[in-house]
C-alpha cells in the first residue's frame, strides 16, 4: 500500500518535471514551429534603409559591446565581465563565417526579439534582449541593412567563459522562461507621439533600464520601463534613479538642459562620467534633437509621477580627526579647481571647467560609488562635436590612502550645506580592491 | 646689545611675514582657459608639466616630439600600449584633443634634472651598453640607437623620442615591455624588431648607460635624422614612416 502510494507520487514528480520542461522547451523555441510570419523580401535594401541603420545602431550604442578595442568596429570579440564570469561579442559584420553574412532579416529579427541566434541556439541575456525586444520589425531590418554594408571582417567570436552551468542551454532556457517575454513596444494612446518616441527609445535601442534598474540575484534586470537606480556589478558604478528628483531632479531639469546633457556629455548642473559618458560618446551626441528631445520629455514624465520618498534628514557626527584629515587633504588636493567652498569654475565662455561640489547631487548621492570611483581614478567627461575639449580630474589613486579619500569625501559631503552620509575607508577599499589598483 | 623694541619688531614682521606667505599659499592660482589647465589631471603621474614623475615610472613629456606622444597615446587608446589609469583617463577623448594634448606638451621647454642612475654595474658593462647605443651590433643586423632617435639621442621631430633624462626604471620597464610584447607600435612595428635583436642580458647595459648620461647644450630633438643609408626593409617604422624615406 505505502510502496504503491510512493510510486505514484515518483511518477508524478516526473510527471510534472517532463511537463515543466517541456513548458520550458516551448516556451524559449516554440516560436520556430509557426511559419515566419514576418517574413518580407531581402530583395532591395535601399540606401536610405542603411542610413536609418547606422542611426539606429548608434541611438543603442551597439558599438561599445560589439567592437574591442584597436579591432575592426562591429566584428565583435570584446570581453564583458559579468558576476557569473565572462561572455565575448559577437561578430556583427557581413563575414560569412564569423559574422552576420548568412542572415537574412528574418534571422536578425529573431535574435533582436526572441534573443535566438541563426542556429537556433539561446543567446545569453549579456545581450540585452529583453530590450531589443521592444524594436520595430522596420528599425531591425534597417540595422541589418547597415551591418550589411560593413567591410566585412574575419574575427571569431571567442568562447564564453561563464561558470557551470550558467552558460548552458537548459539553464538558458529556465533564466528565460523566468525572465523574459519577447514583447513588442507598448505605446500608451493617453500620451502624445512624442512621450511615445521617448518611450520606445528609452525601453528599446536605449536599453536605459540594462543599468538604471536594479538587477537579481540571477542577473536579471527589472522591466524594460523600469529606471529605479542600480548599482551596475563588476564596474562598480551606481546608475541613479531617474524618477528620483532627489537622485537625478530630472522632473525639474529644464528640458533643454536634459537634451544639452545627452548630447554634450555636461549641462549647467550636471555632467556624464564612468559608463554613462561612454553611451554620450559613442551614442546620444549622435542623435537627432527631436530624438533626444522626446526622450527628455518621457524622462521627466516618469520622473514627475514618480514621488520621491521623503528625503532622510541625514545628520552625520565626523569625529575630529575625521574632520580634519578631511580638510586639510581638501585644501591640498581639490580646493585648487573646486575652490574653497566648493563652488568650482565656470570659464569666461560659460563653460563648467570644474563642477560646483555644493548641492551637487552626484556628491550627494546615498551610494557613494561614483565618487569613490571619481577620485579614484579620476577623468574626464566625454569630448563630443558640441563640447570638444573637456577639463579632467587627475587620479588620486596613487598618492592617497583609503582613509584620507573617505575623510575627503566626508568632509564635501558634510560641507557647505551638503547633508549626506559619512564615507567610510571599507567603501573606498571595497572598490578600489575590485578596480584591481 | 638690541632693545626690547627691536625684538618686538622683529618678532611682529617674522608673524606677518609668515601670515603673507600662509594667506598666499591658500590663494589658488589664478585659472586660465588654457591647455595647462586642461591637462591638469596628467600632472598628477607626469609631474608638474609634464616635467616627469615621482617615482621614475612615469616618463617626462615636456619637449617630446608631438607625433611621438601623440602615437603613444593612440597606442594606449587602440590597446597596443596597456596602462590601465592612463586608457581610462583618455577613452572618452577624440583623437583631435589627443593631439592637441600632444603639441602642447610638445611646446614645453622645461629644463632637465641631472642623470641619477646609480645601479650596480661593471665599467664593462657599461661600456658595452655604449657601444650598442652608439655603434649597434651589425652581426645581429642590430643598427645603433643614434641612427634613429638621433645623433644626440633627444629624439627627430616629430615621431621619434628622445632616449636621455628618462629614469632608469622607466627605461627598463619599457625595453622588459617591448620584448615580452606588452608594448607594440604601429605595424611594421621597427621597435620590437630591434629589441629583438638586443641580447637579453645587453638590455640592462643600454639603459644604465643611457640613464647615465647629461642632456647635451641643445636637448631639442634633432629636425632629421642623421644622413646615412635608410633602414633595412625588415626594420621599417609603422610610427615613423620617415625613417624608412616615407613608405609605412
């Protein structure tokens, strides 16, 4: 009786895993027993079709994942260190072994939208298809219209080096079923044509959310529409809330001054550094004004539904020495450029060589990572056609110690009228230690 | 004998005086629009213009030919030279800026500081290095270091380097990097080639013979490089085309 109960139960546990992984199999391959119902002829791509391409694939920065450094643009083979080990891009270029050269549009659009390669086989989601998702069937035949008219390039792809089984079909398979749902834009008709741009812009090409959301314990980001802040893994840079006026004040920014940050890489209160000066470089200096403009009015949409939670009054005690070290490498190292009370320089031209440190929200954000980073190790902001010549910050990483880069830091954020949390030598350690230097 | 009054005086300018020279210390210069100010963040390896580092890692830019450093910072910028802070720090630049970085450090006219190296070597050694650097080894198809950087080895204008004022670990660093291949120029790559061609245990000879040596009276690089015949086929310069009469 007892041993028969036990072998129900057995058959029904397998039972339920033949179905659950059937359910699996159908839900990342099913797809591919309909009939290609998008199909249209590859016959003539028409020179305007490639033009659109290069904008479109400059509007999702394809270029920073796909292309390695001093190799041929677009062929791929860049590392891209992830917390569960390292994937390489692959070779978009019209090769027709190592690249793109024997995909027709039906092939591209199924790894844009189902994240399927040619072969059939899982892509990993380092490629942010949930995002890729969101594009036009027209926006991804013009970008393999311009991928097309590329000098093809012989450069294969390097095998991925992620941990067991991450980088497995199955577990593929179960992350996606999990995680994702090829999904069409979804425009709202209570919004005009221009929030809808913006929002197809941010939610697909752009991939904003890959790092303005928080991502999982698995690496999943949140939704395509999700802008709430992350911290970004292995880089170390925090991507701030872009609904929280506290975080990015995007629901007061000026709208003009939302587009002239986009496309200059600085604005009169802010300025891009670390991975987001790299999406100005290679991408949003390039678009449109009116691109960039309905960006900026979705942005600040989100932004002005959003309700901030209610600002924390922070009242950091600095002990003495604290204070003091704080000072005195203030005045050493940074009053020079960022002047005494931290108000910075403007130069006669009216272009901000040295930022305002007062009110100053990248000082004050909760996360102290970008500022870590920025004493770190320095920089400059992105040199676009509209703001050529940037100033920079040299690295301190060499000459000043975890304790007195957290003193420093504690004291601009204490100072002045800044009220924001201490900064501890762990916080400065923990990334200096992951920098590797 | 001084009276009390003299004292008092004295005492009185000796505070004022140190106040002034306080008050001025925390003035903070006078910002100009300019390239100075604009690479500022390289000072903080290369020194106060570029004049060279702390620590003998970090070369001397000023007065380097602008085709020179500008190649360099290319290589960093293409991964042919690899430094992690100094890529980071110039990835979000064009190649226009970079280049203009380069002419203005290029344009400065900054004295050197006498020789320093005081590694353990033998006088034979060194004399071996100096052959090398002056002569070459034309057994091992190795030409001297003059040929290209110079008659007075301050470099030729505008894609060559001079060899004197760099410390010694510097230039060891760099010979190290060159023959492991973790420094590359432009392809054809002359320089790795002529490495190549050093015997290993030589290498230590060329450099502390060069750091060694006093800047000559002229320390600019020279307009051309010396007369003689060009460089074999098998050594041409991707990054200084000129030297192989103009062909890359």
């Amino acid at each position: 009786m007892r041993s028969a109960l036990k072998s129900r139960l057995r058959w029904g546990w397998i039972g339920g895993l033949l179905a659950l992984s059937a359910f699996v199999v159908w839900d990342n391959w099913g797809d591919a027993l309909r009939p290609k119902s998008f199909s249209t002829p590859d016959s003539q791509v028409s020179a305007a079709s490639v033009e659109r391409g290069q904008y479109l694939a400059r509007a999702g920065n394809c270029i920073a994942c796909h292309s390695a450094k001093g190799s041929a643009s677009m062929a791929g083979g860049r590392r891209i260190d992830t917390p569960f080990g390292s994937v390489f891009s692959s070779n978009l270029t019209p090769d027709p072994v190592t690249g793109l050269g024997t995909w027709d549009r039906d092939d591209f659009w199924r790894a844009l939208h189902h994240g399927r390669s040619k072969d059939g086989r899982l892509l990993t989601p380092a490629f942010p298809y949930n995002h890729t998702s969101v594009i036009t069937r027209q926006d991804s035949d013009d970008l393999l219209a311009w991928l097309q008219s590329l000098p093809k390039v012989k450069q294969p792809q390097p095998d991925h080096t992620l941990i067991w089984p991450i980088g497995t079909q199955a577990a593929l398979a179960v992350w996606r079923t999990l995680f994702f749902k090829p999904r069409p834009f979804q425009s709202d008709a209570g919004e005009t044509p221009e929030w809808n741009r913006g929002a197809y812009l941010v939610q697909g090409l752009g991939h904003c959310a890959a790092c303005h959301s928080p991502r999982n314990a698995l690496g999943a980001s949140g939704p395509v529409s999700d802008l709430t802040g992350g911290l970004m893994p292995v880089v170390n840079w925090y991507a701030p809330n872009l609904t929280s006026e506290r975080e990015t004040g995007l629901a007061s920014t000026p709208l003009p001054e939302i587009v002239r940050l986009l496309r200059t890489g600085t604005s009169a209160k802010a300025q891009t550094s670390g991975p987001m000066a790299e999406v100005v470089q290679h991408g949003t200096q390039h678009m449109t004004e009116a691109d960039l403009q309905a960006m900026g009015v979705y942005l600040q949409s989100r932004a002005q539904k959003s309700a901030d939670a209610a600002p924390v009054a922070v009242r950091t005690k600095v002990s003495l020495p604290v204070a003091e070290k704080g000072l005195q490498i203030y005045d050493r190292h940074c009053a020079q450029c960022h002047g005494e009370q931290g108000q910075g320089v403007i130069t006669a031209a009216g272009d901000k060589a040295y930022p305002s440190l007062t009110g100053n929200r990248a000082v004050l954000l909760n996360d102290p990572t970008n500022l870590v980073q920025m004493v770190l190790y320095g920089g400059y902001g992105p040199a676009t056609r509209l703001h050529p010549r940037p100033f920079g910050m040299p690295p301190a990483v060499l000459e000043l110690e975890d304790r007195d880069i957290a003193a420093v830091l504690t004291h601009l954020r204490t100072q002045w009228g800044n009220q924001a949390n201490e900064v501890t030598p762990l916080q400065v350690n923990r990334i200096r230690a992951a920098q590797g230097h | 004998m001084k009276s009390p009054l003299h004292l008092v005086a004295w005492t009185l300018s000796g505070i004022l005086g140190l106040t002034a020279i306080a008050a001025q210390a925390q003035t903070p210069a006078r910002f100009a629009d300019n390239m100075a100010e604009r690479t500022r963040a390289c000072m903080a390896c290369h020194g106060d213009q570029g004049r060279a580092g702390p620590d003998g890692y970090y070369p001397r830019l000023a007065g380097k030919p602008a085709g020179y450093l500008h190649n360099q910072l290319r290589n960093f910028a293409q991964g042919r030279r690899h430094y992690e802070l100094m890529t980071r720090l110039i990835d979000p630049l064009t190649d226009e800026y970079l280049g203009e970085m380069a002419r203005y450090f290029s344009s400065l006219d900054l004295p050197y500081l006498p020789p320093s190296a005081s590694n353990a070597i033998t006088p034979e050694r060194l004399a071996k290095g100096q052959q090398l650097v002056t002569q070459g080894d034309a057994s091992r198809g190795l030409p001297a270091c003059t040929q290209c950087h110079g008659a007075r080895l301050t470099g030729v204008q505008t894609n060559v380097p001079g060899l004197l004022g760099l410390p010694l670990d510097y230039l060891n660093a760099q010979l190290g990097a060159w023959q492991t291949g973790q420094r590359k120029a432009l392809a054809p790559d002359c320089m790795a080639e002529v490495v190549k061609r050093i015997p290993a245990e030589d290498l230590i000879a060329v450099s502390s013979w060069l750091a060694r040596q006093p800047l000559p009276a002229d320390t600019h690089p020279a307009a051309k490089a010396p007369e003689g015949k060009p460089l074999p086929e098998a050594l041409r310069c991707g990054s200084a085309p000129a030297l192989s009469g103009g062909r890359p």
